[in-house]
C-alpha cells in the first residue's frame, strides 16, 4: 500500500473513478426496480429499468432457430440481473465512470439440435455498449451472431467473452462470486465474512499453500503489491517467463514492470483459462498491459500456466481474456481503502461476498443523493457561509443592496470577489469553486452522465442552483440527451434556464441534443419550446449539416425546415466535402451485413 493509502496496482485516478462508478453508475433505484420486475417474472420491465434496451422479439427467436433455443434463452431471461450486468461492466477510467464504449460483452451461446440449414447457426445472448464516450449510457441487448467472432467461440478484441461468467448477470449463479474472486467458506480474500477486515496479525507471512484459498489469494496479492512479481506468480502456481519480447522498434517492454502495474487476481488466473479451454475454441489467452505488449497465458500439464510479455504483432490472432475474469474484484479493492462500505455494495454482491453481514436498518445498495451543506466562503477577510435555498438560488450573508451593487459593477466589467465570484462561478462556469461545492457540482452532472434523472430530481428538490454551468460551460438544458427530458425539460424551463446557452464549444442545447444522439422527442419538444434553428458551433456545422454528417434519418424533418428557412447557415465548404465522400462510398461495394440469426 502506498503512502497515500491507495493500493498499489490501484492507481489512485482508477480508485477514485471506480468509487464514482459504484455511486452513481447504478443507483439504488434502479437497483430496487431491476429487481422487483425481476422477481415478478417481467425481465423486460427489468432492463427497461436498467437502461437496456433489448433489441429482439422471443417470437423471432423460435422461428428462426427453433423452440428449443427460444426456450432456453426465455429460461436465461427470467433470471437476467441487468443491474447486476451493468455494475460490473468495463469501464474507460482514468479518471472517468463511463462504460468501454463499442465494446461486446457475450453472455451465453445456443447451440441448435436441428439439422435444418436455415437454423444451423449458433447465435449469442450479448450486449453491446454505446459509441459515445460522453453519449448515453444504455446499453442493447441482442441475441444474434457477433460481428467479431473470427471462429466458433473465439472473440477479436472489441468483444469480452463471459460465457463462463454467468455470476456477473445470471441471477442464480450470483453467490459463486466470492469463489471466483478468490475466496472460500471463511470470506473473500483479506475480509471475514461479516465483512470485517482480517487484521494484519491475520495476514499471511508465509506461503500458506493451497489448504485456504483466501490465505493462498492473501499471500499472492501481497506480494505482488510489494513488488515481487516473480515470487507473486509462484505462489499462486504460474511459471512466469520475464524475457522482453523480441522486436524491432524504439519501444522496449519490460515485462516485470508490466505486470506489476496490474491489478492481477492471480490465483485465479489457471481456473479461469481452464474454464475457458473447456468452453472451447481458444487455447490460450491474451491480457493487455499496455498498448504494444500484452501477457501470454498458455496451460500446461494438467494444473500449470505459463505467463510471458509477448508483443502485439507476435499474436494477432489470440483472444483476450475478459477483464472480469483476470482482475481482482475492485469492490474488494476499495473496501481495503475504505473507499466503499459493504452495505453500499450491490445487493447480490454483498449476499455473495458476505453471508454473514448484517445490513444496517434502512435502504441496502448505493448512497442516495443529499442535501448540499453549507459552504464556507473567504470573503473581505472574513468567512462567510453560503448555501442553497428554496428556489435554488446561494444564499449569503450580504443585504439586498450589496447584491445589487456587486451585479451593477460585474454588468459593467468590474471584478467581484467572495460570496460574490462563487455565484457567478456556479452560474457561469467560469472561476473556481470551493471544494464542497465542486463536489456538489461534479455529482450533479455525473448522476446525469449515467442517467439518473430521479437523482437528479432529488438533487434539485434538496435545493441545488439548477442555473449551474459545469467546466465545459453546459447547464442542465445540455444533457438532456442522457435523461429523462420529459420530466425535466418543463421544470427547468420554469427555472429560467436559456434554451439559448452556449457551452465553451458554442452549443446550444438543441445542437447537443442532435450532436450527441439525443432522441427526436427531445429535439422535437425543444424546438418546440422555442429553441433557435439558425445556429452553428464553433466549427460552423448547422443543424441540417449534423443531421446529414450522422445519418440520422429521425430527424430528416429538422434538417428539412432549417435547410428552407435558413439555407445559407452552415460551412460551404462542409457539404463540398460531404458530396465527395458519399460518392466515393457509392462507389465501393456494400460490406456483408451481419447476419441476424
């Protein structure tokens, strides 16, 4: 552990990020929802719940591959846990929550019994995560072939294979994750099973064996955290080969920095491939450390593995093994930095993890949102306290006259200070903000990041200014795209908010909403609400020319109108460019569509 109290192969932006994503990536409501339509039977009503949307009809299914298999999958669909998939998907980090975008993540494979040609081929239960890094956070569920199977089972890097991993979305296999992440009848590794810290006293100090499998993952990690890589691989059974692999170039890896930088759960490392091997397909695997060189394991004998530094061109062809099934539970993570409590977990993680944990009285699962507390302010040498009112507006402990004075001397260009540069901040995004009320501002915009409009309402109801701005310069008006705008668009239009707004790249609202792929009932209702059609961004782009750049056939109406009633808006040269292009791509033949079933 570091001086800084954050785990080492746990860089403290990822921990950090990761904390984020337990709060606000899936809140409790919707944890709460997910489950009670679960447990009534109505799995559609759970992904509606948890932002997935399924992409196919049970009908279709038994028409083209047969009863058998629409059998099946309605059988799996009965127990998917989609707030449970979505907790423990991959994420970007490095200081973000969002999900890995235009990533795969397969679930389960059918297998038809036909021999009928029109059915012989074997489709997927999967989801696929949005394109946009900033879009929104929902999520498709298909059931189809995957356009990046190169063989039977075996993925291309955009797809992570959980076929084995059913105790990350299938709510009857949920309890065997403490297993899988390395623990056994006493507790995951470094927690009892109450969900009290082993003490240090309680820490392996020698190799343990293979008696205990937490003691075996204690004494692994431990090792691994303090640096000895080598000694860490042989205690949890992997032969480890540290050579640098051959190539030429500027960039030389060095294997034992490589992976002392990853957050491996080790001992579970030889059972994963196993089961991988086992499912079929590949027969060895790929973990990526870094963005030329990746770690090679390959079985060998009847319990071995072998791990070595190999170089992205040396093995083009091999699959990656799932992030879920190579890293350490970062729930387990940040329990040990006290980034999380346990009553805060996902429900069917915490019941795995800790059966004998007992849940305080009151709602189990993330935090929800708080009132915002006072803020403490420098202000003329003294310090003044500001918060939020009814209506939303700060408070501060300055007359009305003192208001009207500092906003006549800002209205002229003058410089404010205090109480005073901590409104205009919030409202303008320009300035720096308290600490507290950064936070307050960042948790705002991040539960709409993740679609969490009854967070964001409950937000507002305990009195957060919705006039803020954040440090891109977008208001509440800009991400609507990611929420429910029927609910918030009229109330926020009843707070004043300018449909006219422009954030630091010149966007309104409106620009957004069809830049960033918001639906047209958002773009609808805000030209309705009176939101201008002649605007550009700082490239010059017009609202026709975004529609016609993303093929956006939804919206041929908007461009329509603003192509007729302001046709000279936009740049010249972009539709130049534009008509080139697609002429270009006319000319090209057609990629082979992906087959559906």
């Amino acid at each position: 552990m570091s001086a800084r109290g954050e785990l080492r192969c746990f860089p403290p932006d990822e921990a950090a990020s990761r904390r984020r994503i337990r709060r606000y990536a899936v809140p409790r409501w919707m944890i709460e929802r997910a489950t009670e339509r679960r447990l009534a039977g109505d799995w559609r009503g759970a992904c509606a719940a948890a932002n997935v949307d399924v992409a196919f009809e049970l009908s279709e299914v038994a028409e083209h591959c047969g009863d058998d298999i629409a059998e099946a999958l309605a059988d799996d669909l009965r127990h998917f846990a989609p707030d449970l998939l979505r907790w423990h998907l991959p994420r970007l980090l490095g200081g973000r929550t969002t999900l890995a975008t235009d990533t795969t993540v397969v679930l389960a494979r059918y297998r038809p019994k036909t021999t009928d040609e029109r059915r012989r081929v074997t489709p997927y239960l999967h989801i696929t995560t949005p394109a946009m890094i900033d879009g929104p956070q929902r999520i498709a569920l298909r059931f189809r072939t995957v356009r990046d199977e190169r063989a039977a089972g075996v993925f291309g890097p955009t797809t992570q294979d959980w076929r084995c991993a059913r105790h990350l979305w299938d709510a009857r296999h949920a309890a065997e994750l403490r297993e899988r992440c390395g623990g056994g009848s006493d507790g995951p590794p470094f927690f009892h099973a109450d969900a009290t810290p082993r003490g240090t006293g309680a820490l392996p100090t020698a190799d343990p064996g293979d008696g205990t499998p937490a003691a075996r993952a204690e004494w692994a990690t431990l090792l691994h955290q303090q640096g000895l890589t080598q000694a860490a691989f042989a205690a949890a059974g992997i032969e480890l080969d540290l050579t640098p692999p051959q190539k030429s170039g500027w960039y030389q890896a060095d294997p034992e920095r490589l992976l002392g930088g990853i957050a491996l759960n080790l001992t579970r490392l030889e059972p994963e491939i196993r089961r991988q091997v086992a499912e079929g397909g590949a027969h060895r695997f790929l973990i990526a450390a870094h963005w030329r060189t990746s770690v090679l394991l390959e079985p060998t004998g009847a319990r071995g593995l072998l791990a070595r530094a190999v170089d992205r061109d040396e093995v083009k062809d091999e699959p990656f093994l799932a992030e879920a099934l190579w890293r350490r539970l970062p729930d387990l993570d940040l329990m040990r930095v006290a980034g999380v409590a346990a009553e805060h977990l996902h429900p069917l993680v915490r019941e795995a993890l800790f059966p004998a944990f007992q849940v305080p009285e009151g709602p189990a699962g993330p935090p929800a949102p708080t009132a915002p507390a006072p803020v403490r302010v420098r202000c003329g040498g003294d310090w003044h306290e500001v918060a939020f009112r009814p209506g939303g507006l700060l408070r501060m402990p300055h007359s009305d006259e003192e208001q009207r004075r500092e906003r006549a001397m800002r209205a002229f260009g003058g410089a404010v200070a205090g109480c005073f540069a901590v409104e205009q901040t919030w409202t303008s995004g320009d300035g720096r903000l308290p600490k507290a009320l950064r936070a307050q501002r960042h948790e705002l915009f991040l539960r709409a990041q993740h679609g969490d409009t009854p967070g964001v309402l409950e937000l507002l109801d305990a009195g957060v200014d919705p006039r803020v701005r954040d440090a891109s310069g977008r208001t509440l008006l800009h991400v609507l795209n990611l929420l429910d705008h029927e609910t918030l668009l009229p109330r926020l239009l009843a707070e004043g908010l300018d449909l006219e707004a422009r954030d630091r790249r010149g966007r309104t609202p409106l620009f957004v909403a069809v830049n960033d792929l918001g639906s047209r009932a958002l773009v609808e209702d805000l030209v309705a609400a009176g939101a201008r059609l002649d605007v550009t961004d700082q490239s010059e782009l017009s609202l026709a020319q975004l529609v016609r750049r993303y093929k956006r056939p939804d919206l041929a109406f908007l461009r329509e109108r603003v192509q007729r009633e302001h046709p000279d808006v936009g740049a010249e040269w972009w539709d130049e460019w534009m008509d080139e292009q697609e002429q270009y791509y006319a000319d090209e033949p057609d990629d082979e569509e992906e087959p559906v079933l």
